[in-house]
C-alpha cells in the first residue's frame, strides 16, 4: 500500500470513514459514524494536499475498475477528499457517464466538492442539463440530474459563468432552466448574468421562467427588477414582480414602482403578482390595502388568491375585513369571514355567527372553527333564538360547539341556567353530543331534569346517561322520570337504561310499572328496556318478575 493511500486511511477515520477491506481483492469500504477527530483531521487533510496526485491516481484507476464495489468505493472517497480530488477530475467526468446511480452520484458531488478547480467538468456538467441528453429514462433520475449538475456548476463558481450565460439562450429549455438555477445559487456572484436572465422572465416554458424568478430573487439586484416591470411582455412584468416579492423587505424601494403598475395594469396574473409583491415589499403595508381588498371583490380567481395571501400577512387588515363582514353582497362577506377565520380573529366571530345563521355555508362554519375557543360566546349567544325542536344533533350550532371539546364545557354549562329554552335545551344538546367528554358538567345538568320545559328534561337525561354520570345520581332521576307527567319524558327516560348495562338492573321495579303506562308508546319503551335485562345476571327475584311481566304484556 503506498504512502498516499496511508495517509487517506488516517484521514477517514479522522473524518468518520475509516476504511475496510471488502472481498474484491482489498479496495477500501467507508464505515461512517466514527467520531471524527478535528485537529488531527486538519493535519492529515493536509498532508494529503501535498500527495494528492498520487492520491488521485490511485483512486482514478479504482474509479475506471470493471467491478462495480471498487468503483462505488473510489467515487464515495473521492467524494470525501473535497479539493483534494482534483487529479481524479479527468476520472470523475467519465464516471457522469456511469450508468450505476450511485457511483454516478457520489461522483457529481466529488466534482462539487472539488470546486474552483474543477472547471474542466463545466462542458459535461452542461450536456447533463440538456434534456436532449438526459440521464435515465425516470422522471425522478432526469431531475435529480438536473439539480445536482446545476449545484455543481455553481461551486464551480466564476469560471462556469460565461458558458452558463451561454446557455440562457440555448435551444433547449430544461438547459436553460438549469442554468438559471445554477446562476441563482451562486447569489450576488451571478450578477453578470442578469441581462441573460430578464431576458428568460417572459420565456413561455414555466419550469424556465420559474428557475429565473428563483435567480433572480437569489442574486438580489431591485434595479433591474424594477426596470423589468415596465416590459412589454406581461410574463416578463409578472415575473418581475414575484422576484421582487421573494427578495421581501430588502427590495422595500421597489414598492412605488409596483403601485404605479397597479394603477394601470389591466392583466390580471401581472396585478396578481404585484399585489403579492407589494405585500411583501411596502415599508408601510397599510398602503397596500385598498388595492388587496379591491382584489378580494373581484372575480377573477388568481386575483383573490393574490389578495387572500396578501391579507394573511398584513394582520392590520383585520379591521378593514371586520367591515366588509357586512357588505350587502354576500359573496364579499363570506370572503372577509374566510379571511378573518384563519387570521383567528375573535372579534369577527358575532358577525360571523349571523351570517350563518342566514345562511349555514361550510365556509363560516369553517371560520368559526378556526377562531377557536373565543368564538364560543357567540355561538352560544346564538342558541338563545332557536327553537328547541329545530336543534337537532345535526343543527350546524350543536356541531359547531361539539367540535371545540373542553373549552366549550363551562360556558355551556353557565348556559344550562340561562332564562330561554332555546339556550338550556342547546346546551344541555351539545354537551349530550360531547359524550363522557362532558363529564365535567354533570352537576350543572342535574338541575334541568326537573326543568320546566319537557323537552329541556329528555335532553338533560340524555346528557347525564351519554356523560357516563355516576348511578348513584343518575338512577333516581331516571326513575323519577320514569312517571313524568309528560309522555316524552317517559319514554326517554326507559330508551335511556339500556345504556347503562348492568347499573340498570336497579331500575327493573320501576320498568315493571311503566309497562302499564297509560301511553302506548312509554310503556313499548319500558318493555324494550326490560327485555335485555332478563337473564343477564338479575337477582333471582327481579328475574322471575321481570319474565312474569314481560310473559302477561305478550
């Protein structure tokens, strides 16, 4: 083994590599993980600058190896030496036409690695981002082509400039597109290249025009952004904008000539890109609203989807959209409710609530529910005007408040001793909804069993029994209810003792009794209640009387 090869061996395990012998004749395997050994490692790297010709010869034969595990295991070292691959350049451009991805892979990242100095691989580096020559015949194969030959460009760096200019002008697209995209990584160092690339903003090829936005926004020069606002063609205004849109606050000296646009733009993707542009951009975001709301009205789909992102950002707007929750069009309303549901503003939830209790569309429920907690008063406020008999457990209020869980259980149990019906009933409904989640509010439930109101009583038993109350509270209300002067009662409460298994076997007596009720339908539900419970573990004596009275009903 030669002194160069030595020294590497010393380098891997300083940088988590060490080497080990593979079965193919003693070609060294990386195992990675080793804890790496910085001072050392900085001593051997080194060293091996000083040797990397012999270095990068050894490793250049193993790359032209007729065994695949010898050339996967030269191009991951060579991978690993940085600039100190350099020799094995020449061997590592021939390995871009490896057809094993990755002997081909840990060999474009070598050539990264490399740098500067490897500017002889700008020739291949550019066929392998022409689509004409595209390596495999996968989509995924093709783009992680193009990506990592266009990384490796831009660690080239300065050299790669001029021939990656070129090549903004290229016949084929993809080309191109690469080479904005290389261009764009090297940042501010790119800037030459600008001409070439304003001069693909308007190209017709959205992955070229996009790699150009990206580019341009990455090298950050505002001037020629904004002298590209005023260009003939609206892809090249367009594109303009959303590269200045992506620089953000750093291209703020932007924002009148985007405004001017605005004043006379007539298409409708060029205003959209401004408006998201002039969000991003303004110093002073507040002037940008009377344009984005305008664009919330309109009817135009890329216009609203501008405006609704914009907005998003500028938290301010919130009292401008609180506004237009009561614009007589409703479309623009519902509009503003979106908007104001996924900011999370409390304040809207009133205003909301009204809207839907107008007209329930999934857009404002939607809203509420994106509040959150504070839009629970509203929603609650909002029981006090229904009609028991229309909240059923599909009323959107009572899936509205079902959905905030927890947080809803102690005003709704404040609501059980509201003064109207429509509130107790609601509440005592959604908290039945909630199931044993509602556990919490069994003592504020307890009391409405003897409410006033009929139906208030059936919901408040519901409750209790879907709230997994204790027996000894919950037995005596249903036995009470049992002879209920109210048929409705009665037959909630015997359609309720099923659900309580065996703790319903206390309540076989007073089922027996409510089988000769005097309404049809309260004693059919006092027998469906006893018959499950005949010969599931009944004392003998309450068996054979409850089959006695199941026997005489037949």
């Amino acid at each position: 083994m030669n002194t160069c090869w030595q020294v590497f061996r010393v380098w891997s395990f300083c940088a988590g590599c060490a080497p080990q012998k593979v079965r193919d004749g003693g070609t060294p395997s990386p195992a990675r993980g080793t804890r790496a050994l910085p001072g050392v490692r900085a001593v051997v790297l080194a060293l091996l600058l000083s040797l990397g010709c012999a270095l990068g010869d050894d490793l250049s034969q193993q790359l032209e190896s007729q065994v695949l595990a010898v050339r996967r295991d030269a191009a991951f070292q060579l991978h690993k030496l940085g600039p100190a691959a350099q020799p094995a350049l020449p061997a590592l451009i021939k390995a871009l036409d490896d057809p094993d991805k990755q002997v081909w892979s840990d060999a474009i990242a070598a050539i990264a690695n490399i740098g500067a100095g490897a500017k002889e691989a700008i020739p291949a580096l550019l066929d392998a981002l022409d689509s004409r020559k595209a390596r495999g015949g996968r989509e995924r194969d093709r783009r992680q082509a193009f990506v990592r030959s266009a990384h490796a460009l831009s660690r080239i760096g300065p050299a790669a400039i001029p021939p990656l200019i070129a090549a903004l002008s290229g016949a084929d697209a993809i080309l191109r597109a690469g080479a904005a995209r290389a261009l764009g990584e090297m940042g501010a160092a790119g800037k030459a290249a600008i001409p070439g690339l304003r001069a693909n903003l308007g190209h017709r090829e959205p992955a070229v025009r996009q790699e150009t936005i990206d580019a341009l926004a990455q090298i950050g020069e505002v001037a020629p952004l904004v002298s590209a606002l005023g260009g003939k063609e609206s892809l090249e205004r367009s594109g303009a904008a959303l590269a200045l849109a992506q620089i953000g606050r750093e291209a703020k000296d932007a924002a009148p000539a985007l405004e001017k646009l605005l004043g006379k733009e007539t298409d409708a993707s060029v205003r959209a890109a401004a408006l998201t542009a002039l969000a991003k951009v303004s110093p002073d975001p507040a002037k940008a609203l009377p344009q984005l709301l305008a664009a919330l009205k309109s009817d135009n789909d890329e216009l609203r989807h501008a405006a609704t992102n914009a907005l998003l950002l500028l938290r301010p707007a919130s009292a401008a959209l609180l506004t237009m929750l009561h614009d007589p069009n409703v479309e623009h309303a519902r509009r503003a409710a979106s908007l104001l549901g996924r900011l999370g503003t409390a304040d809207a939830a009133p205003a909301i609530v009204q809207l839907a209790l107008k007209r329930p569309e999934p857009v404002l429920i939607e809203s509420l529910a994106q509040i959150g907690a504070p839009a629970v008063p509203a929603l609650i406020a909002a029981l006090d005007s229904q009609n028991p008999d229309a909240l059923t457990q599909d009323h959107w209020l009572v899936q509205c408040l079902k959905t905030f869980g927890p947080p809803a259980i102690a005003p709704l149990s404040a609501a059980l001793e509201s003064k109207n019906i429509g509130a107790r009933f609601g509440a005592a409904r959604v908290l039945g909804e909630m199931g044993v989640q509602a556990k919490p509010a069994v003592n504020a439930l307890l009391p409405l069993t003897a409410d006033a109101d009929p139906r208030v009583r059936a919901m408040a038993l519901g409750a209790l029994v879907a709230a997994q109350a204790e027996p000894r509270v919950l037995l005596p209300k249903l036995k009470t209810a049992l002879s209920d002067p109210v048929p409705i009662v009665r037959v909630t409460s015997a359609q309720l003792i099923p659900y309580l298994g065996a703790d319903g076997s206390a309540l076989v007596p007073a089922l027996i009794a409510a089988m000769k009720d005097d309404n049809a339908l309260a004693s059919k539900a006092a027998r469906h209640a006893l018959e499950p419970l005949v010969g599931a573990g009944l004392p003998e004596a309450a068996d054979r009387a409850a089959r006695e009275a199941l026997e005489q009903a037949k």
